[in-house]
C-alpha cells in the first residue's frame, strides 16, 4: 500500500515537471518582488523587467524546446610565461652558436666521403 502510494506521488510530481533533456534539470526562478520602498503609489510609474531575455529562456526550457543550462565558469590559464628583457636574444644567439658548431662538423664529415 505504502509503495503504491509513492509510485502515485512520484507519477504525478514528474507530470508537472518538465522532461529532463540534457545534464541538468530545470529549475524555477523565483518571481521577482519589489518591495514596499521600491513600489511608488502611482502604478503607471513602475519599471518593467530587467530580464526578459532570462525569462524566454526560462519559459522555453519549461515547455522544453531548449535543454537546462548552467552558466560556464572561465578559468584561468595556470601556466604564466614570464619573459626577461634581453634574454631572449642572448638565449638565441647561444642556440644559433651551437646550431652553427653542428652545421661545421657535418660538412667536415662530408668532406672526408
């Protein structure tokens, strides 16, 4: 009886729920309030909805035509590059000197074939 009766409240929160789509689920905004202070006596002079963009998209996920979102975090990079001034140009011509010494050695072995 009992788990009959959880089988009846559990089918009838998923028919007022939205399908899940994707990874996350859909989850209600609270309506916005304005408080006492913020609501003037003269109702022509209230300010509409700042977030009517946000509220489209709440209602197309809620009739689920668009899958639940989460807002993406961006992450910083870990790896810094510090540079030196000048450092790069003297580690290169040390690099070139090297590369240089090599190129000599294999032209001196090709001359003794």
């Amino acid at each position: 009886m009992k788990r009959h009766r959880l089988h009846l409240t559990r089918k009838e929160r998923e028919e007022t729920q939205p399908r899940r789509l994707g990874k996350h689920k859909y989850e209600e905004d609270l309506p916005e309030v304005l408080f006492t202070e913020q609501v003037n006596g003269n109702l022509r002079t209230l300010h509409g909805a700042h977030a009517l963009l946000k509220d489209r998209l709440k209602s197309y996920q809620r009739r689920e035509l668009i899958e639940p979102r989460k807002r993406q975090i961006k992450k910083k990079s870990k790896m810094l590059m510090k540079y030196e001034p000048g450092a790069r140009g003297a580690r290169e011509s040390e690099n070139q000197k090297e590369i240089d010494a090599l190129n000599t050695q294999i032209k001196e072995k090709k001359k003794k074939f």
